[in-house]
C-alpha cells in the first residue's frame, strides 16, 4: 500500500480519525495543523502504537503562500507523500453581510486556496511518480446554495467540482482524486461555526471516525465522489436537483437558524 500520508488538519476530528486509520494499516504519516501539542500527542499515540513514523509540521495553512511553504517544508525534510488528504477547513453561521469579511475571506483562502496550492504541488510530484491518491474534504453542503452559511457552501461546492473535474484530467497517470462529501459530523465544527442551536446540528451527526473510515476507503478504491450516509445521498442526487430553487434556499435557511 503507500507508505506516507500527508493529512491537513490532523489535530482534531476527521483529520485525527484519518491519521488513526492510516497509522493502523502501517502507514506513515506527516501530520499537519496549528496546534502543535495536539499533534505531538498524536505522534506519540501513533509511533507507540503501530511502530510507524510519524512527522508533525505545526503550520498555520491559511492560503497560497502558507500552503506553498508548508510543501518546501515537507519536502526540504526528504518526504515525498504518496496520498495527501486535505482535511482542513472551517465554517461560520449567520448572514453573510452581518459576518466579518476578514473571517469570510480566511475560510475562502484556507477552505479553496490551501487546498488548491497543494493538491497542484503534489499531484505534480504523484504524476511524474506515476502512482497517488489524492482525498479531498467537501461536503453535501456543496451540492446546495447555503444562505446562513453563504460563503461555507460555496468553498465546499468549491472543492467537489474541482476535484471531480481534476479526477478526470488526471486519468490514465496513476493518481486518484476523490472527493468525501459527509453530511454533518459531531465535531467542533459546530462551536467554531456557532451553529450549536441550530436545526442542522440538533438533528445530530456522523462520527468522525464513521466518516473517516468511509472516505478513506473509497480513496483508496479510487472513486470520484463519495457520501458517507446513503439516505442523504439519495436526497441529494436524486430529490433536491427537482425541488423549486426558492423552496430549496428557504429549506436550507431554516436549518442553519438557531432554536429559541
């Protein structure tokens, strides 16, 4: 199987949950996100555990040039990763013009940029290598327009078109993108985003490892794009492309709205 796995956002959630998996399998890792003691801990967990290596790169990934600089860091230490799952990201709930549009353009620069800077870098390496996989975290929030969450669903929606249509530029060299699209996950995402009191998140969520689990093995498989809870899959592919556009935006609306 490839050996070393470079995952973004690896100090929390999904990210961890994916370290975990990879780590299980006898993989290595380069583990990356802004809180180095966390990530430490992981190391310690993971090489103590599965005997593998683990490489921490404590990194702020807020854009291009922070993306582009972690990339010289990893490689100017020798790693060349055969699969690179780009994992962080962050929302933010509430109307787009009563946000603060530093934060908006924050989650534009890391949800799409970082992503971008380096899924290019490194699938270049992976195709003159002739072999990667490439996982790439969207969401089903990408298949809707999000008024609440306008700028979240938009970089999501982002990152699953981009990603399908580079699967299939990529066709015939040996590297894979797929695309994980998971309904909502009971992480901190919520407390960050504050979307805590909100329809969407008292209905409850996935856990990250259930969703780990599932995007990792449909990388691995190599599949385009994926969804870890097939009812909502069914909801999304074959029932909402039909509902009214403004039925749909007042659906939507009414979910990222917190209870009284």
């Amino acid at each position: 199987m490839p050996n070393l796995a470079l995952i973004t956002g690896a100090s929390s959630g999904i990210g961890k949950e994916f370290a975990r998996l990879h780590a299980a399998k006898g993989g290595d890792l380069a583990i990356t996100a802004r809180r180095e003691d966390e990530l430490t801990a992981l190391k310690q967990e993971l090489e103590s555990g599965h005997g593998i290596s683990v490489h921490v790169f404590a990194h702020d990934l807020s854009g291009h040039a922070q993306a582009k600089a972690l990339y010289e860091k990893i490689t100017s230490a020798g790693l060349t990763p055969d699969i690179l799952i780009n994992n962080a990201g962050f929302g933010g709930g509430g109307n787009h013009l009563a946000r603060d549009l530093s934060t908006e353009m924050d989650m534009i620069d890391l949800n799409i940029k970082a992503l971008v800077t380096l899924t290019w870098l490194v699938a270049k390496d992976m195709v003159t290598r002739g072999s990667g996989k490439i996982l790439n975290v969207g969401s089903t929030a990408g298949f809707v327009p999000g008024p609440g969450q306008a700028v979240y669903f938009a970089t999501k929606a982002f990152v699953n078109s981009y990603s399908q249509a580079l699967a299939h530029e990529l066709h015939g060299t040996g590297v894979t993108v797929t695309a994980l699209a998971p309904g909502y996950v009971e992480i901190e995402f919520a407390d960050r985003a504050d979307l805590r009191d909100t329809q969407m998140v008292k209905q409850g969520g996935a856990s990250p490892l259930s969703v780990a689990q599932h995007g990792y093995d449909a990388m691995m498989k190599g599949e385009l794009i994926t969804i870890n809870e097939k009812k909502l899959s069914i909801l999304l592919k074959r029932i909402t492309p039909f509902v009214p556009r403004r039925t749909l935006l007042k659906m939507v609306a009414a979910g990222q709205k917190k209870r009284s």
